[in-house]
C-alpha cells in the first residue's frame, strides 16, 4: 500500500518541493499528505499550493508549551492518515512525545556530514572550521540534537576559492538529491534500522 508523506517545514521549502516533486510524478511511491509550518511565511507553504496539498500554520506562540503545540501537530498528521513525516529545513527541535509517536518515521536533512557540525548554520560551522570536505546527511530523528541513525550522506569537496555561500548552493544540490531517494527507500519499505545502522535493501 501507498504510503501518505507528510512535512515539517520552516522555510523557503527547496527541500520539501524536491520530495513533493518526485511523488507527484510518481517517482516516489507515496501520497502527499499535508504541510506544517511554525512559520506563516514559508515559502514551503506557497509551494504546497503548487501541488493541491493542504498546509497548516501551528503557531508555536498559541501554545503553553511544545508538548501542547506537538499534540496538536500528531492530530493534525494522523487526521492525514500520516505514514512518514519529513522534517524538509524545520527549525525546531521535537519533542519526546513527537519523536516516539513517530518512532523511525521522521527523516531529517541535515546540511553536515554527521556527526560532525550538527545544530544550526552548518555550513558555516564547517567552513570556519577548515575541513576539506563537507556534505549532507539524511536521519532519522531521534530525542538527541541531529544525533539518530544515518539514512544517507553525500560528500562536497571545500576549496580554497570557495564561499560559505559556494559551498551552501553545492550542499544544497545535494539535499535535494539524498532526501527524495531517502524516502524513496522508505517508501519502498527498503530500511532495515539495527540500533544506529541503517540497512538499505537491495530489492
Ligand atoms: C536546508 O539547508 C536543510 O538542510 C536545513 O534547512 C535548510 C532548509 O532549506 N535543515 P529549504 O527550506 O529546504 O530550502
């Protein structure tokens, strides 16, 4: 059976439109399901129009506290009868109830090699750092800050004439490659989880 994707997003949306993308022309086997944002001027959420999906302002300013604003989240995506729900550059981090609720279900773009540079502004972090090599990791998101188990990652090389700008476009190009193919995987029920590793199945 199809599964029913759902998004977290914050921002201009890139990350979410790449997924939406290949599900709507069927490269992902999956449904769209619905977008939540915590910020009423996404980008994403003009994007999610583009594709007839419904998204939905949780305003984290209307809620005493995250597990009062996360309850409404879950009722919000099992209304959509949600199987997977990826995080495509949501800025918060979840909670307890949230991550456990969707055990193994929320993937993550991450624009670092993990473990390394994890938080925000990655690609700075990494620049300033003065590593020669950077990238992308897809996870899975666990209780930890960017810490659960690695779907997949992809190299970008930093060199001597490059940006933080120059090396965020060519992480970037990256994302939108790994996070389509890793719900792609998880579409096609091809992820095996064994503690921190994932196994990706061949078919
Ligand atoms: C991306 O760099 C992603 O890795 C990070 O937030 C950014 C979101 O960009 N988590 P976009 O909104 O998908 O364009």
């Amino acid at each position: 059976m199809k599964k029913i994707v759902s998004f977290l997003a914050s921002g201009r949306g890139s990350n979410f439109t790449a997924v939406a993308k290949n599900i709507a022309k069927d490269k992902i086997n999956a449904h769209l399901g619905i977008l939540l944002t915590d910020n009423l001027n996404a980008g994403a959420v003009d994007h999610a129009k583009k594709f007839g999906m419904k998204s939905y302002f949780m305003d984290p300013k209307g809620y005493p506290d995250r597990e009062s604003l996360e309850k409404d989240m879950i009722k919000q995506l099992e209304s959509a009868g949600t199987d997977l729900v990826v995080a495509a550059g949501y800025m918060r981090m979840l909670g307890k109830k949230f991550v456990s609720h969707y055990k193994n279900r929320i993937i993550n773009i991450h624009p670092a090699l993990l473990p390394s540079f994890p938080g925000i502004h990655s690609q700075k972090q990494a620049f300033d750092y003065g590593v020669k090599i950077t990238g992308c990791t897809t996870h899975f998101i666990d209780e930890g800050m960017d810490s659960g188990p690695i779907i997949m990652q992809a190299v970008v090389e930093i060199n001597s004439d490059d940006s933080i700008q120059s090396i965020s476009d060519k992480i970037l190009m990256e994302e939108h490659r790994i996070l389509p193919e890793s719900v792609r995987l998880f579409c096609e029920e091809r992820i095996l989880i064994e503690g921190r590793k994932v196994i990706i199945l061949s078919r």
